[in-house]
C-alpha cells in the first residue's frame, strides 16, 4: 500500500483543464474528480487547453470547450 494519494491515468494524457465556476456539479467536486483522473487543473482559463462547463469569455480556436457531461 502506498501512503501517497492516489491518481489514476484515465485522462493523463490530457492536457490542463480549466472547470467553470459555474458548473454543475459544483466546481470543487469536479476539479477533484478531474485530478483524480490525472489531469493538472488550472485555476485560471488562458491555462488551460480545455474548458469544462459553461464559458462566457473570448473563445479561442485552440481551446475545447466542453460539458460536464464529458467528464
């Protein structure tokens, strides 16, 4: 057994995501499973190349904007 926290590799080969803080479920939740799944988490948007749920800032072509059904 590890003393660690543990962090699996479902989406590890994602980049930086960045969840809404008006997403549903709440945003700490989701920020928690979307690090358990072993993706970083951005706190700020221009950080991140995908945004989970709802986005009303200037939408860039190089960004996926995502539901939090996705996850």
């Amino acid at each position: 057994l590890s003393a660690e926290p543990y962090r699996g590799t479902l989406f590890a080969d994602q980049p930086v995501m960045f969840v809404s803080p008006a997403s549903r479920p709440p945003t700490a939740s989701l920020c928690g499973l979307v690090h358990l799944c072993g993706v970083g988490v951005s706190q700020v948007p221009r950080q991140a190349s995908i945004i989970i749920g709802p986005y009303s800032g200037k939408k860039k072509a190089t960004v996926k904007y995502l539901s939090e059904k996705w996850i």
